[in-house]
C-alpha cells in the first residue's frame, strides 16, 4: 500500500524534514512513497533554496544518513499542491479569519489523496500558518479513512523555528540560532505526537467525495449526517431529503416509500408482507405523486391486477437501498426499508421514529 505523508508548510520547510525523520525512526516505521507539501509560492521558494537546493540539497542528506534511497521517494513538483496567491483572501480578510479559498484548497486536496484506496495517509499540522493546520486536521477528521493518522512534530525551543536546523544528522553538527549563539544538534530530539481523530467519512454523502462542494459545504453535510435521522418526503418533487440531503427517485419508488413510510408514521411496526397487502395500497400513493391518468399509473395498475407479486417487492426495496447507499453512504441505515422477523412471515418496514417522518403532497 502507497504511504503518503502530507503536510502544509510555509517558510520553514523544516517541518517537512522533521516530520519524514520522526516518522522513519518511529518504533513502527512509516517510511513515505510520497511526500505531499500544501504551500504558497513563497514557500515553495522557501523549499528549493533549502530541501532542494543544487548546492546542499538537504533533503538527500536526510535519505543518505536513514539509510534510504531519495530516488525512491516521490518528492518533486508533480508533489506541490500550490495555492496561488491571487486566489487566496485579501490580507484583511485573513486578519479576522475569512480565508475561505484556503479551507476550500484544503479539502480539496485531502479528498482528492483519500480517493486512492491503495493509500494511507500520515497527515502533520505541524508546519504552515496556524489556520493552515486546523483545516488540514479538520478535513482529515473530514475525509480519513481508518488507517490514516494524524500528527505533530515537537523539538526544543532552541532549534524551534530555526533556520539552520532541519533534523538530527548522523554526525553531530553546530548551528547558530537566531540569537547568533551555537548548538550542537546531538541536544536536539524530535519527537512525533500522534493525534487521535473523530472520522466522519463513513457518514458522509459519497457525492462529496468526488465533487468540488466548499469546505462550508462539506462541514454543513457532516453536521446533518450527524443529527437525529429525518426523512421529508415530496411526493410532486419526487424525492426524499434525508438529513438534508436530497434523494431523487422515480415516481414509482417514491410512491413505494411514501406507502412504508405512511404505515411507519400511523405507529404501526409490524411491517407490510408482499403477500399480506393489497395493491392498491400502493396505487393509492402513486395516484399522489402522479394522477390516475398517468400513463405510468395507467401501466402499473394493469400489471397488479393479478396481485403484487413477491419479486417486484423484493425489487423495489433493493432499489430504494441502492439509492439511499449511493447519496448517503453509512448514514442510509438510518433510512432503509428493513427486514423483520424470520421466514415465512418476514417483513418489512422503516426504523424511524413517527415524528422524524413528514411526507409532503404539494
């Protein structure tokens, strides 16, 4: 599996030194494949003139004293994820915290690395501005998978924030610090902290995963997928919003959640049975979201002349499943048409609440 450390840095790319060191000499090893930096241009000048520097390029003296290949590290360009300048907020804007194009890149870029199923991700909040790093921690909380970790790099407060100074070499060196006096690096100790996370992901609407919503947008779906289910169901609009989040179905499928759902909301519990209820039932919700005159009323009420039959209502509940999974991801449990009981009576009904049911006919 791809390792994938990423990290946002600023003007002291040494963040990213820091960090890849503790990481590799950890007690279990995470040695990176890739090293994803979030930076300005400033920071990414910051970087070549030292990580990657023709003179002393710093971030192979680190590969060389660990014992690794630098060439097996995918650390160049194709690896910044760079937010220019012009389409950041204004200077006052970032003053009072309005940096909305920052929040948006960042999600951006961390759901973008968790999209790759062959990948785990060590993500740092260690380096770039502090609001930086709360929204890299927060779409990771956002947008990690299990396996994904969360970290901070710590190292005395002598060598923090220090020019000269970007890891412990193998052979001690002496470093001036900003006040021009010298240490010696063998007093220097980097230490990772892991940060435990929330992850939401799995309650997440899947759509997120693979459009541009804001990170207002993405935060705003959380916050619904984490409250007490609610389904509203529009009949003319055919569709369901579930947590807020909207379910688009065909006529007939509505018309077939409308019907359990109806029963949910008369506080009946025992479920419908393909065989124990009539089809007109059903007709009854179709002629709801259609008319009596629809040509697909028209055709579906000729088809249950003869009864509803069990293939058709194991088919229905399979599609309303389907769709529920795909715009709600884990939160669809909430929403599904459930199996009661054992063979031969086994039922079906919805586990919500009555209250948390409305169903809407205009």
């Amino acid at each position: 599996m791809k390792k994938i450390l990423l990290i946002a840095s600023s003007l002291l790319p040494q963040v990213i030194t820091e960090t890849f060191y503790a990481l590799v000499r950890r007690q279990e090893s995470f040695i990176p494949d890739e090293i994803h930096v979030i930076t300005t241009e400033e920071g990414l000048q910051h970087l070549r003139s030292s990580l990657w520097s023709e003179g002393r390029n710093i971030f192979a003296e680190l590969c060389d004293d660990l014992g690794l290949d630098v060439d097996k590290v995918r650390f160049d360009m194709s690896t910044i994820h760079l937010m220019e300048r012009s389409k950041l907020a204004s200077p006052q804007a970032h003053t009072f915290g309005l940096n909305d194009t920052c929040e948006d890149f960042i999600v951006s870029v961390v759901r973008q690395l968790t999209l790759d199923e062959q990948s785990v991700i060590h993500a740092s909040i260690a380096g770039g501005r502090k609001n930086t790093g709360f929204y890299l921690g927060y779409a990771m909380s956002l947008f990690g998978r299990d396996r994904d970790e969360l970290s901070h790099v710590l190292i005395p407060v002598a060598f923090e924030c220090n020019a000269n100074f970007f890891y412990p070499p193998k052979e001690p060196k002496r470093v001036l610090d900003g006040d021009n006096k010298t240490l010696s690096t063998q007093d220097a100790s980097v230490c990772l902290v892991d940060i435990p996370f929330v992850r939401l992901s799995r309650g997440m609407p899947q759509r997120l995963f693979k459009d541009d919503s804001s990170f207002s947008d993405v935060v705003a779906q959380a916050q619904h997928a984490l409250a007490p289910a609610h389904v509203r169901i529009e009949l003319k609009k055919r569709r369901l919003i579930c947590g807020g989040v909207v379910v688009q179905l065909s006529p007939s499928l509505v018309a077939w959640y409308a019907w359990f759902a109806s029963i949910c909301r008369q506080g009946a519990k025992q479920g419908l049975h393909w065989h124990y209820h009539t089809e007109e039932d059903y007709l009854y919700w179709l002629a709801k979201v259609t008319s009596k005159a629809n040509g697909n009323y028209i055709r579906t009420e000729e088809s249950l002349k003869n009864g509803l039959k069990k293939s058709l209502f194991l088919e229905r509940n399979s599609k309303i499943r389907k769709k529920l999974e795909q715009h709600l991801n884990d939160a669809a449990e909430h929403y599904m048409i459930h199996r009661i009981g054992g063979r031969p009576k086994t039922r079906y009904c919805l586990n919500l609440p009555a209250h948390a049911i409305e169903i809407v006919e205009g």
